[in-house]
C-alpha cells in the first residue's frame, strides 16, 4: 500500500503559517523492557494504551514520530508509549508508564526484538491499540497514515 505525505501551510495576510507538531508536549513512554510493555498490555488495568513500534532506520517512522507525541499530549485517558527495536533489543513489548486514561507507549524494534518478536510485528511503524489490556484487533495497523491513527485514537477514545 503506498501512502502519499502532504504537507499544508496557510496563508494569513503576508505570512505563512506552518504545523507547530514539533512543540507539542510528548507523554509517550519509551518501553525499556518486556516487563513494562507487558504492565502496559496487562489485562483488568482499565487503562487505554496505544502501543508504537518504530525503528532508528525506518523513514516512515520519522514522519509520524512527531504526529505521535502530538496526539500523546492531546488525549489525557489513553498512554501511548514506544518500543524503539534500536535501543530495546531485550525487551520490546511491554513498557510501564502510566497516564490519566490512555498509555501511549513507543517500542524500538532493533532493541526490542524479544518483544517485537512475541507480538508479531512485522513491519514498522505498527501500532497496537489495547482497551482493559485487550488488543483491539479492529484498530491496530502498520504504516505512517496520519488520518487513520487519529481516527483509530478517537474511536480507542469513545470505547
């Protein structure tokens, strides 16, 4: 599937305005260890998470890396947390930093390969979707679609 990148600017009086995406505040965990992805996932916390796996290497996660953090700060009930493999080759899949509803976590597939591996990734950018430590099948997916990930937060959001 390929997935074609537009970048907007508007233009108010003799100025453009530009995306301020890299000010955002982030609250996405970075997952250290197959523990904290496994605290993150765990069923019966009834916490949202969305759960990213990425790579140094991987150009398509360097154009959504920032749409990511943007939206971390954006939706107070869901973590969102990342498995970078680069730097979590251990333990990729389980991270443990809590947030007021939602996790958004981040998983290096380089360093996390344990758990990259035990999760079933295959691809980078993947993102996993989980509601009580549920995966929710539905939603998750792999590539850098800036409009579905939002979609998908929302919906993850209204559950």
């Amino acid at each position: 599937m390929l997935h074609r990148l537009t970048t907007t600017t508007r233009t108010v009086g003799a100025h453009a305005l530009r995306s301020t995406r890299g000010f955002a505040t982030s609250r996405v965990a970075i997952v250290g260890s197959h523990d904290a992805y496994t605290k993150i996932t765990a069923p019966g916390s009834g916490k949202k998470a969305v759960v990213y796996f990425t790579a140094k290497w991987c150009p398509p996660c360097k154009v959504i890396s920032p749409i990511f953090d943007e939206l971390s700060a954006q939706f107070d009930g869901i973590q969102f947390a990342k498995v970078d493999v680069d730097e979590q080759s251990e333990t990729t899949s389980r991270a443990g930093v809590r947030f007021d509803g939602i996790q958004f976590a981040k998983v290096d597939v380089d360093e996390q390969s344990e758990t990259t591996s035990r999760a079933g990734v295959r691809s980078m950018p993947t993102f996993f979707f989980f509601d009580d430590g549920k995966l929710q099948r539905q939603l998750s997916f792999s590539g850098a679609d800036e409009n579905l990930l939002r979609e998908n937060i929302s919906e993850l959001n209204e559950l």
